[in-house]
C-alpha cells in the first residue's frame, strides 16, 4: 500500500508541477510581449445627454378659470383640472457620428399609502398597479440626435394623463378597506388615513455597440391625487455624461489572458466544490417544497398539470409567505404544480395570476 500511495503522490506532484510550468509559460510570453509592445493607444468616446421633462395641466372649462392650460411651477386644484400633458424627449450629442439603437417605454403607476406620519418616506405602500403605456423602438445615425416616444417625433413626446380615472381607483380602495374593517369588526385608536399618488416614468435605453455602451436614463413625474391642492413632481436626472475608452488589442488580450490563466487554474477546486454545492442545494430546495406541502395542505390545490398562466397578467412573488399571505387576503386557495424539474405554487384572483416558484438546481425525483 506504501509503494502504490508513493506512486500516486508522483503522479500527483508531476500533473501539478506540468500545468503550474505551463501556467507561468503562458504568462512569461504574453507579459514579454506586452512590454515589447511599448505604450498602446487608447480611443476615448464621449456624450452628453439631456433627458427633458415637463407638463402643463389642462383646467375643465369652467366660470372661474376659463379654459386654456396652467403652465408648470404652481400649485392645482384637482377638482378643476382635466388633463395633464407630459412633454419628453431625449437629446444627445457625440463625439463622432454612431449608430444607436434606441427604446422608449412609457409606465403609469398608481401608488396607495397607508399615512402613519408626516415624513412620505416612511408611510408604508398597500397597494400598487402598473400600467404599461407604450413602447417604441428604432435605429439611428448621427452626431446629435433628438429621440421622441412617437413615431413621427415632429412635436416631441407628449403623454396626456387624466388623473380622474385613477381617482376612482383610489376611491374604491379605501371604500372595500372600510367595509372590510367594519365586517371584521377591526377598530383602531385613530383614523386611517390613506394619501395616493400616480407615477408617470418614462425610460431611455440607448445602445451603442461599437462603443459597448448601454445606458438607460430615466424621468418621470409624480402626481398626487388624494388631495385638492397638488403639485405634480419631476423626478430622475436631467443632464447625464457618458464617456469609455478603449485600449489596443495587446492590451485587452494581456488582461484576458491573465484572467483565463487565473480562472483555469481554479477549475479543479471550482468543479468538485460545485458539484457538492449543487447537490446540497438540490436536497435543501426539495425539502423546502416538502414542508410547505405538507404544512399548508389545507389552503392547496394540487394539479395534475402545469398551470397554465397564459391570459393572466403575471406578479412574481419573491417568498412563499407573501403568496400566502395574498391568498388569505383574497379568499383564494393555492393552486399547486410539482414535478421533477420545479413546484409552482400560483393564486388566481381575476385577471391576475400571483406565482411563486421554486426551480430544483438538478433534475431527481420529487420527494412526495
């Protein structure tokens, strides 16, 4: 056993010794022809991006105020306004002419807070609803270039908000809250209070691949509607700048090099501790869908199939509690799906489908 141990420590000792002289080899030559290759040009790229935002509120015509627009910087009153308009656009000038691939995406969002304080920050949200608005895409070329969310750009972005619509909404939130309190017979120590708001945010992604950039810049306002007297907020940066360089190829293949050295010298210890990882992780997530199985079996439904979720406007839930905690509020039970790959847990509340998932790190049988 001694001498067959020494004959495997060799082996050992000279696979190793054979792939660290390989290793400093390879780093002996790239670094010789580095050095060799003396100071590498480096191109530098710069831009500056103004993203613009504003609105003007549009008054029902009325006695008091007539008819017409209210321009920005004062204050409303929501009762009186009809529409509000909210200008856009996206203006960047380069260094050279580039050709950019650009998407802009327009959100409405409906905010609920339940107030506990005067401070906005630390009043907690209850409820929340997007609304994608629109969305459009395209390429240019230019060195200044101007970018509208409309197709035809000739006037500029314009988006018109009518903050009744989401009123309504508001409304019919704190009217269910007050009736479910009342039917619960849930009494507190002061009143509750409830402040929403609208959130307009509209975002720019431009990309420009022969320079590796990728950058989103996003505006928006807030609009508040759970008062008379409001003044809409803009948010998000105005004026961005953005610059990269790129080095010469010696340069980049030096330092690719090196990190390739550097990862596959690791590759032995990487495999075998992911290996061990991954089937402890395998046994972890498997007992997780196995207790709450077993402890929520009254509030699940299990099928047969895998559900079917197309038609429904989807709501990831991070934590299986949170699903929970949703069924429970909407008097729903919880579909569940499991098989060898995943277990779906999902709650089905009208058009909408709040899913939680868990995806097995590696396929084995499912414990049942």
């Amino acid at each position: 056993m001694r001498v067959a141990d020494r004959i495997k420590t060799k082996k050992v000792l000279i696979v190793v010794m054979v792939f660290c002289s390989v290793n400093l080899i390879i780093i002996a030559v790239v670094a010789l022809s580095y050095f060799l290759a003396g100071s590498s040009p480096v191109e530098e790229f710069h831009a500056t991006v103004r993203n613009d935002v504003d609105f003007t509120v549009h008054y029902h015509d009325n006695d008091v105020f007539g008819g017409g627009a209210r321009p920005h910087g004062k204050h409303y009153l929501m009762s009186y306004t009809d529409f509000i308009e909210v200008e856009h656009s996206l203006s960047a000038a380069f260094d050279d002419d580039v050709e950019v691939s650009f998407r802009c995406s327009v959100t409405e969002t409906i905010l609920i807070r339940h107030i506990r304080s005067s401070d906005r920050n630390s009043n907690p949200i209850v409820y929340i609803e997007e609304f994608p608005v629109s969305e459009i895409e395209g390429v240019t070329i230019g060195r200044r270039i101007t970018f509208y969310s409309n197709e035809n750009g000739q006037d500029g972005g314009v988006y018109i908000i009518y903050p009744y619509e989401h009123i309504d909404v508001y409304r019919d939130f704190v009217s269910k809250h007050n009736s479910q309190m009342r039917n619960m017979d849930v009494t507190t120590d002061r009143s509750l209070l409830f402040s929403a708001e609208i959130y307009i945010n509209i975002t720019y992604n431009l990309r420009i691949g022969e320079k590796g950039i990728n950058q989103t810049f996003t505006r928006g306002v807030t609009i508040p509607i759970s008062s008379e007297v409001f003044l809409p907020e803009l948010t998000g940066e105005q004026v961005s700048e953005l610059s990269t360089s790129t080095e010469s190829a010696d340069r980049l293949g030096f330092l690719s090099i090196i990190l390739l050295v550097a990862w596959f010298s690791l590759l032995v210890y990487g495999f075998s501790y992911s290996i061990r990882r991954l089937v402890t992780m395998n046994a972890d997530e498997h007992r997780l869908v196995d207790s709450v199985i077993k402890k929520y079996s009254d509030e699940l439904v299990m099928s047969t199939a895998p559900i079917d979720l197309s038609g429904y406007a989807v709501v990831p839930v991070r934590q299986f509690q949170e699903l929970l905690k949703s069924a429970i509020i909407l008097g729903k039970h919880i579909i569940c799906h499991h098989d060898e790959r995943s277990a779906a847990f999902c709650v089905i509340d009208g058009d909408h489908a709040y899913f939680y998932e868990v995806e097995y790190t590696a396929a084995t049988p499912t414990q049942s």
